[in-house]
C-alpha cells in the first residue's frame, strides 16, 4: 500500500511510523486507520523490525482525535462497524508480538489516547496531552478507550476521565500510571530511539512470550495467567537464545542473540 496519511521509515531494525496529517492535528479518518493496519501486518511479517514506534508530525498533536468529518456521518450500525473495526487495528498493535513504544508529542485525545494505550510503553513530551473528550461531543470511545484505560489507571480515575471529558496533564498522566515517562518536549525522540535501542538488542523470542503471558493473562484470573506464563517458559527454553543467553551469562561475556 502506498500511504498518505502516515510516514514508515526503518533503521537498525526499529520501525518508526508518524501520523501525517498535522494540518488537522493528525486525525484519525478511515484512510489512516487502513494504512495503520497496513503498516502493523508489515511490522509483523518482517522479521527484521524488532521494535515500532509511533509518532505524530509537526509539534502539537501525536494524535488530536477522531476525524469529526467522518463521525458525522455514520448511521448506528455503521458506527458500530467503525469501532469494531478499529478496535481489531488497535487490538493487531497490541498483540502483533513485538514491542511498540508511543512517543506522545502532543495532544493524545480519543482515538489518539486508545491507540498510545495499545501500545506496550508511553513517553511523553512534558507539554503532551491526554484525554477520552468523546463525552463533549454526547458519544463514548469507540477504540477501546472505556475498556484499556480502566486496565491502566484503574476503573475510578478512568470513568473520571471519560465522564468528566478533561484532559490530562502529562506530569498527572505519568502519576496514574498512564505513561512510563514524561521527558522535555525536545529530548522526546532521542529518548524513545534510546529505549527502542535497547528493546532491540533484546531476544524476539522472549519479548514475543513476554508480551503475550502478559496480554493473555492481564484479563483472568491470577492462576490462569501463572500456569500460561510456566507454558510460555517451557517454551522459551527451546529457544536457542535462551541456550545463547544462559551460556552468556556462566562465561562472563554479553549475549548475542540471533532471534531463533
């Protein structure tokens, strides 16, 4: 697929995607989330991208929201196909088995805080901002913004937020846990490329297991999770970095992981 809408690059295997469209504070409209998904099977399919990152262009916005244009036209069961379509895209960023890394430049509202919070970390620049405004407009989140951010920052600050339809600061944002770290707005990309260096070094492997006993777990019951996560363990031990990585470590010297 060709994209408008967003930029791809790739470098020492880390992906980079940035959404493209800073002329409406990079809006999410259909074009957007079918060249997302796109992107994403890419990510997934190919081998030799350990890591993705996501970003928004210009200086204001990662993602400003949902593209009003698009809303005002739906019918109840186009809506409803809408959502659950781009609920399954989020969904893909969550699960595709390799670490994503959101790098929140600016405002992250609606849709633009769901898709942050399918990401598997959060940095955000110290003038970021978040929030689920959908109430403002008399709807509800339709990408999985009254489901994830409970799962973040517990069900009493998340309906807060989705009720009330405020935006968060990044300083209160990192406080509730809904981001990993708050960076000035100026060392925000360096500090990503620096963490995203470091998630590549790492086994595929196991980040893959890592992210899937957590992704499948979070939801049950505790027991469920542990017995998936001494599966999962059994199953990284047939790894060969897991022999390179033990081996590494009784002789004193770094691991050299080759991803099998």
């Amino acid at each position: 697929m060709d994209y408008n809408n967003i930029l791809f690059d790739l470098s020492n295997r880390i992906a980079t995607l940035t959404f493209n469209r800073p002329n409406v504070l990079n809006a999410l409209d259909g074009q957007t989330m079918e060249e997302l998904s796109d992107a994403l099977e890419r990510v997934r399919q190919d081998p030799d991208i350990k890591v993705l990152i996501l970003t928004g262009a210009g200086e204001k916005a990662f993602v400003a929201g949902a593209d009003i244009n698009m809303l005002v036209r739906q019918t109840p069961m186009s809506a409803r196909a809408t959502s659950r379509s781009g609920q399954e895209i989020l969904n893909a960023l969550e699960t595709m088995g390799k670490p994503s890394i959101a790098a929140v430049n600016g405002f992250a509202l609606g849709g633009g805080c769901e898709v942050a919070m399918a990401c598997t970390i959060r940095y955000a620049a110290d003038t970021a901002r978040f929030g689920q405004p959908e109430i403002n407009l008399g709807i509800i989140p339709g990408y999985g913004g009254t489901q994830r951010l409970a799962r973040l920052v517990g069900l009493g600050r998340s309906l807060e937020i989705n009720l009330t339809g405020d935006m968060v600061l990044a300083e209160e944002a990192w406080r509730m846990g809904l981001v990993n770290k708050v960076v000035p707005a100026d060392s925000l990309m360096e500090e990503v490329n620096a963490l995203a260096a470091k998630l590549a070094q790492k086994s595929a492997p196991a980040m893959e297991l890592i992210l899937r006993a957590a992704n499948r777990g979070i939801g049950g019951p505790l027991e469920a999770g542990l017995e998936l996560e001494a599966d999962l363990f059994g199953i990284c031990m047939t790894s060969e970095d897991s022999r390179e990585g033990l081996s590494a470590f009784i002789e004193k010297r770094e691991a050299k992981f080759e991803d099998r």
